[in-house]
C-alpha cells in the first residue's frame, strides 16, 4: 500500500487483509507497473529506460564489430524484449510529454547504436530510413485498438460510457479520441445460437497457388463443383479496394442475380469480401426456391472469421447471422474458396462488379460501419503523426538492400540518406568549428556540394556514374539530404566510390 502523504503513513493505521497488515510502503509494483508514494509513473519509466538500455547494449552484441548478425536483426531483438514491455505496461497510462520523449530518446538511441548513427542525428530520417516508429506513437495505436476491442466485446458500454465522461484521464481522452475518429458506436446484433454452415478454405490438389498453373487451378475448381456442388446454387463474390474506396458485388449465374454496393466509408479487404457475402445471403434470402447453395470466395480470412464470429465486427456477426437464418429456414449453405484470376468466369464476373461498384452511382451501403474496419481507419489516423513526412503522407520510399554491402559501407549510405555526415557545415551547427567553407572553391561545405559541385570530387563523380549498377541518381539531379528537393529514393551507389 502507498500514501501520498509521508506524515499520514506514520500515524494511520495499515490495511489488514485477513488478519494480515499491509505495511506502507514508498513504492509498489501492481502488473508490472511501479508506482511511488507521490502516485506518480516517474519510478516505472526510470526502471523501463534503465532495462531498456541495457538490453540494447546485450542486443549491440549479436553484430559482432560487422561480422554478426544485421543491424535489423538486432533491432528485431530489441523491440522483442525491451519494446515489448513498454507496449505492455505504458499505453493505458497517462504519461506526461517528457516522459514519452524519455521514453523515445532510449528506443532512438538503440535504433542508432545498431545503425552506426550518431546520437543527434534527425529524429524523422532516422525512424525513416530504418522502419521504425516512436514507442509513443506505438503505444497511442495499442491504447486505441484496446478500447476499440473492449467495444466490440458488447459488454462494456456501460464502462466505456463511464470512460468518456472522465475527460481528464488517460483513457477518457482515449474513448473520445476513439468516437471521434470512427463517430458513435453502432449497435450489434442480438446474441444468438450460431451455427456456421459448411465452410472448406482449401481446394483438393491445390497445395500452393503460386506453385500451381492456372490451368490446373481451373481444372480443381471445376471438378470442385461439379462433384460436390452439383444441383446448387452456385454465388460468386468479390470485393474491390482502393486507397478512399471500397466496393462488393456477387453473381448468382443460375438465378440470375446481380447484386453490388460502395461502402461509405475507407475499408479493408476483409471488410469487402464479408460485404459480399452478406449480398450473397441476401440474395438466396430473396429466394426462397432456393434450398441448397454454395457461395464461392477468393478470400481465405472471410471464411476463417465465419467460423467463430462472436468476437468479430459487426458486419461479421450480421454476416454470420444472415447464414445462420438462411440454414433455418432449410436451405443448405456451403461455402468454398476458389482461387482469384485464374480465369474461372463466375469470378471473373464478380471481380468486374466489384470495381465497378466505385463508381459514385452505385448505391452505398447501410450496414457497413467506420467500425468494421476500425484497425486500418485507426492505423492510418497514428500513420499521419509520424515525425517523417514522408511516412505520414504514405510516399513509397526506396529502400537499401543490405545483403549487397558490408555493414561499414550500409552505415555510410544510411548516413548519407539521414543527413548525418560530418561535413564542415554540420559540425559547425553542432560544434562550432573556425570554418564552415569548402577549402577547395570557398563554398558552404554541404553535402550536396561535394557530390554534385564540388571540382574537387570531380574524378570519384565521375567514377560513381560510370560505375556498375545503378548510380546515385538523385545526386545527378542535386536533391541529397539538406535541399529543397529532397527526395531519398534512390538505389545505393557504389560504396567504393563514396568512400573516395
């Protein structure tokens, strides 16, 4: 037990627990979580930061002077032990600024150890150029998919109403972050006895889809229905995503029936396919001739979440609940995956409905939900907070393949990408040398300068763009790290002729 006060801890009386006293204590620790006397998190992110340093110092380690392990192996290392544990005891916490940058600075300062980047070099090229992102921003995902998760469960308005009124803590600011970014919760269907129909996400003979012609994958499919699906109903479904678009379609060629919708609202390419398949169940609703059917997919996940969809979104349980209606009123539901463009022509047909449900005059859809693809609208939301603009603004970057160069000449590149070397013009922001001039033709001493102007590096210029593979194209066209234009995508150079 703590006390915010040090005199009240002398003279009130200790909690007694069964006949035993719980002493005051200074400091306790509750799920992993240290909490002093003052009912501060200071002691937890002090012994976080301490533990986190020194496993990255273990990690450091694996590297082995460049004869070891790759630096992202490490890195991988060090968010398994060290990230991990601050992902676990800090999301649902309210920290102040100070301390999540604290808590950055330790998780930056690991990322450099195994780089070879120095300790101030930029804080959005560096998490950048190594795929990284804040444990601060991290940790905003993971306390957003948590009250995210607690609303799916349906059990927990009641507390997540009582969250949003407390305004001033951590997760009521996280509950109303939540409502506004996805709007207020829509409402599940009732619980209800679900029985799943008949589901098979394989195909016999089809081990991998990759390693099988499309003409055998025809023939599978083929035999698929003609053996087991006989006299059915056979529903083709597709969904169709875009970057601000989705849509779903399916096609019932017997019957025959169309049916297609644009979703209102950014989703994923589950969120697609179980909207197709909630029109499927639509359709042979609408049909009630209709007793035995089979619904063929190209989405694997769709047909693995329909098998328990108690803890699913709310499209999910409709879906589900829309198949389990359909087996009660007699008609017999089995649904298969089939592979996508291989050119079996029910898919085919579905796939065009689905894309061409993006157009803005097909009707939207009124039971898919913000809700239903909350991970990606919530991704995106902490995807756009990233210090890197790049990142944020989700531009393709062009990344360095380490397997081509020893670890030396991967920290040169890596160096240079980040806007780390030590030319004279940075070590006179940082350090303040006599001199921040080119001694060769008396300009700023840039990095820029010296690949692109220089006269002096005209020979080793000359041999980085005769040589093999592709050269430093951005350096041709004058956007290294510090101009206007810059823009790092480009492959690595040579790294003998930067070391020139």
């Amino acid at each position: 037990m703590v006390h915010p006060t040090s005199a009240a801890r002398r003279w009130t009386p200790p909690l007694h627990l069964d006949g035993t006293p719980l002493p005051w204590r200074k400091s306790v620790r509750y799920l992993g979580l240290t909490i002093d006397a003052r009912l501060t998190r200071g002691p937890a992110v002090k012994e976080l930061r301490s533990q986190s340093a020194l496993i990255a110092s273990l990690a450091r380690r694996f590297l082995a002077k460049g004869s070891g392990c790759s630096p992202a192996f490490c890195l991988r290392i060090y968010e398994a032990a060290a990230t991990a544990k601050a992902l676990y005891a800090l999301p649902l916490v309210g920290l102040s600024r100070a301390q999540w940058n604290a808590v950055d600075k330790v998780h930056r300062g690991a990322i450099g150890q195994f780089y070879g980047l120095p300790r101030n070099s930029p804080t959005a090229a560096t998490y950048a150029d190594t795929h990284s992102w804040p444990v601060s921003l991290r940790a905003m995902l993971t306390a957003l998919n948590h009250i995210e998760r607690m609303q799916r469960s349906g059990t927990c308005g009641d507390l997540l109403a009582h969250l949003k009124a407390q305004t001033r803590s951590h997760m009521g600011a996280a509950v109303n972050q939540l409502y506004k970014l996805l709007g207020p919760p829509p409402r599940f269907p009732p619980p209800h006895q679900y029985r799943p129909p008949r589901i098979d996400a394989v195909l016999p003979g089809v081990r991998s889809k990759r390693s099988t012609p499309h003409c055998a994958l025809r023939q599978e499919v083929a035999s698929k229905v003609h053996q087991e699906f006989a006299g059915h109903t056979i529903v083709y479904t597709d969904g169709s995503v875009r970057e601000e678009a989705a849509g779903a379609a399916c096609i019932a060629p017997s019957l025959p029936a169309v049916r297609q919708l644009r979703l209102n609202t950014p989703a994923s390419s589950l969120t697609a396919e179980l909207a197709a398949i909630s029109l499927a169940a639509d359709v042979l609703a609408a049909n009630p001739a209709v007793t035995r059917a089979a619904i063929l997919t190209d989405s694997r996940a769709s047909l693995q979440a329909l098998h328990s969809p108690e803890r699913g979104s709310r499209l999910l349980r409709i879906a589900a609940l829309k198949l389990h209606l359909l087996g009660v009123r007699g008609c017999n539901i089995s649904m298969q995956w089939i592979p996508s463009h291989i050119g079996v022509d029910g898919n085919e047909a579905a796939d065009e409905l689905a894309r061409a449900a993006l157009h803005p005059t097909v009707p939207l859809s009124r039971i898919v939900t913000p809700y239903d693809s909350a991970r990606l609208a919530l991704r995106r939301f902490v995807t756009r907070l990233h210090p890197d603009p790049r990142v944020a603004s989700a531009t393709a970057m062009t990344t360095i393949d380490t397997t081509r160069f020893a670890r030396a000449d991967y920290v040169l590149l890596l160096r240079l990408r980040t806007g780390s070397g030590w030319t004279h013009d940075r070590l006179r922001r940082h350090r303040d040398p006599p001199a921040a001039l080119c001694a060769q033709c008396g300009s700023a001493d840039t990095l820029e300068h010296i690949l692109c102007v220089c006269p002096a590096s005209s020979r080793e210029r000359l041999a980085l763009q005769q040589g093999p593979g592709p050269a430093l194209q951005c350096a041709e066209r004058g956007t290294l790290p510090g101009s206007a234009s810059h823009q790092p995508d480009c492959r690595a150079p040579p790294p003998t002729a930067i070391h020139q």
